[in-house]
C-alpha cells in the first residue's frame, strides 16, 4: 500500500503549482461595451513551469473583439450543464520559475453582445497542452499581433487554476405567451397548441439557485385532456410546463389533444407565467393569455371524467442551460450572431385542429367535423346483420327433421 502511493505523492512534487487571477467581477456593461482582460499567472509551486497555456472562455452574451495569433479560438455546443461558449487558449512559450508571477503585455478585449444580460467570464491556466474541446468546432488560430508574458508585481495573483467571473450588462430579455382558439362539437377531440416564447433581445442563463420560470396552463372548462403536452405535469387542476431553452428568439410550443365533454357557454382556458421576480422583464402585458372554445350544438358527451393526459408525455417540467434551447448543435433556439459566427433558429406558429379538422386560414381557429353520424351508421348495420343471422338461424331449425 506504500509503495502504491509514492507515484501520486512523486506526480504531485513534480507539477508546477499554476494559479490564474488579474480580473474582478464586471457590473453595470450596455451591448457593445467592452473590458480588457489582462490575465496574471503565478507559480505557487516548486517545479518550474516550461510553458504555460491560459484559456479563455465567454458565454454566449460576449465575443472577443481580437484573437491573438497565438491562440486557437473555437466555438463550443452547451453540454453537461455548461452554456454555449467561445474560447481562445493561448500558448505561451516561456517559462514560469517558482515564486515568480507574470502577466500579459497587453490586455484580451471581450465585447457585450446585443444579447448579453448574465454572462460568465472564466480563465484557466495549464502548463500542458489542454487542446481543442470535443465538442466544439475546428480551432482557428487568431490573426491578431501575438500576446506575451511580462514579470509583473505579486499583488492581484489569484488562488486557483481555474477562476470564474460574472460579466452582467444592463438589457431585458420579454418572455411572453401566446394562447389559442379551439372549436368542435361535443365528443370532439380537437388539438391546442399554446406557446411560450422569449422575445430578446437577451438570453437568460439560469444560474444555479435561480428560480425557474414555469409555463400554467388551464384548459378550458367543459374539457379533459386526453393527452398533456411534453414538458408537462398536472398540478392544482393545470398544468405546470418548463422549457428546454431561454436563448432570445427560442419558444415552447405546448401540444395538448383534449376531449370535448360538454358546451359550456363562454367556455375559457388560459395560459399564464408563474410569479418568480424577473426584474430584466418589464412588460408583463403578454405574461397570460385566453385559451377559448367554441362548441357547436350542446348536449353533452356522457363522459364527462377526466384523464391525466399521460400519453406521449415525460412528464417533467424543465428548465435550460445551455441549450439544450435549439442552439447551433444543441436545443436551444438561439439567435442573434457574433463575430465568432453563432446563430439560431424561429419560434413556430400557434394553430389549433384535430387530424380531421382544418385550421382556418391566418389564425388559430380549428374547425372539426363531428363523427356521429358515421358511428350511427356503423350500429345500425350492425344492428341490421344481427338480425340477418337470427331469421337464417330460425329457417335452418324450421327445415331441420324431428
């Protein structure tokens, strides 16, 4: 057992003791404001450092005005709960004695999107090669003058190898909801779909110990809902729904297939944001909207129970990180565009309607045909054959011989 740990305690004598620091938190940025990042990298070892790499890496709200040319920049895909991010991992071919501190000779410049709102700066220093992420894309190597190590005084030096800083700007980011228009006849099964969208510019990065923004959706009275939209779970009477991304431009679209049980005059559903504080959302105009049903005829369809809507559901109600929200390989919906080349997709649009029905054209008005005529039809031939096989049954006994 002794000698199986002498070759941890030998690894660990032999590494330089690299420490990254040299930048604070960053408050109080509008889009296109910049800040300087001048990286300081300490040997708090006792080996010598021979070369030495430092990293850096923004979410997705920055860009880096300039590359160096000796560094690889790479956009990476969102991933383990990481956020979609640029990178540029410079090398440096000097060595970094024990006790000995540097700096760069001149400052990294990273710029506020038009979607910046909660963003993340992080440096890292290596004294191996960490090479390019897997899941990224190609390196590019910068075109800019190269960045060197200059001696630099002891003071500001950070305590670790990695060192992560908050980058806020002043923006907002307008989540709102989009209901429906729904019509049948009782017996119908007809299809709502409601949408959440966040309408930018910024994308919000839920932190951990942010509170989720969640989707509540009431259908409407006279209905049960035969099948609950994915990302969603019954909750008081509703239906409590997350979504895979909060980039700007992203949405959810939430498809549920109800029955109607009965006409209830001025029936109305709804669609509405919970009540977590969103301080970078003003306009809370858009937060609910009607989900409302036109039920041709009356009567009611003699079933009037309830379902939980189980089918084709996970259940869960989630929120994003990174994108999952359609993001550039991931979920994330992202949108919006940087000098390191990101972009995204479009919201879908909210219709109503069942397989039999049609949509109206320029809105959401589903109109579906009733199928009671054909079930009636079908029962009296039914009724019609029974009857058949009953008279041939009776002349067969009739002809039968005592």
């Amino acid at each position: 057992m002794a000698l199986a740990t002498a070759p941890a305690a030998y690894g660990e004598e032999n590494t330089p003791d690299l420490a990254v620091g040299g930048i604070a938190p960053v408050s109080g940025l509008r889009p296109g404001d910049g800040i300087d990042v001048a990286a300081t990298v300490a040997n708090k070892g006792t080996v010598t450092a021979e070369k030495v790499w430092v990293a850096y890496s923004v979410t997705r709200g920055l860009d880096f005005a300039q590359v160096p040319s000796n560094c690889q920049a790479q956009h990476v895909r969102p991933y383990d709960e990481m956020p979609e991010r640029w990178t540029a991992v410079c090398a440096f071919d000097q060595a970094v004695e024990p006790g000995a501190v540097y700096t760069t000779d001149r400052p990294l410049r990273v710029t506020a999107l038009d979607r910046a709102l909660k963003d993340e700066l992080r440096l890292r220093v290596e004294s191996a090669d960490p090479g390019a992420d897997d899941n990224g894309s190609d390196p590019v190597a910068g075109t800019a003058s190269p960045v060197k190590l200059v001696a630099a005084e002891a003071g500001g030096v950070g305590s670790a190898r990695i060192v992560d800083v908050p980058v806020t700007t002043v923006n907002t980011a307008d989540y709102k909801v989009a209901g429906a228009a729904l019509r049948g006849s009782v017996g119908d099964t007809v299809t709502m779909k409601v949408k959440f969208t966040n309408a930018g510019p910024a994308w919000v990065w839920p932190r951990e110990g942010d509170k989720a923004v969640r989707v509540v959706i009431t259908p409407p009275t006279g209905t049960s809902v035969v099948k609950r939209g994915t990302f969603c779970r019954a909750e008081d009477g509703a239906y409590v729904c997350g979504m895979r991304s909060l980039y700007e431009g992203s949405g959810e679209t939430y498809t549920f297939d109800l029955r109607i049980d009965k006409r209830v005059p001025g029936a109305k559903g709804s669609i509405a944001l919970s009540t977590e504080a969103r301080p970078f959302d003003p306009d809370k105009a858009n937060d609910q909207a009607d989900i409302t049903l036109d039920v041709a005829g009356g009567g009611s369809s003699g079933s009037a129970g309830g379902s939980d809507g189980s089918g084709g559901s996970d259940g869960s109600v989630g929120g994003s990180t990174s994108g999952t929200d359609g993001s550039t390989g991931g979920s994330n919906g992202s949108t919006g565009t940087s000098t390191n080349g990101s972009d995204g997709g479009s919201s879908s649009t909210v219709t109503g309607g069942t397989a039999n029905s049609r949509t109206t054209s320029g809105g959401n008005l589903a109109e579906t045909g009733s199928s009671a005529l054909p079930a009636a039809g079908v029962a009296a031939a039914a009724v019609a054959m029974g009857a058949g096989v009953l008279l041939v049954q009776r002349r067969h006994r009739a002809q039968r011989p005592d």
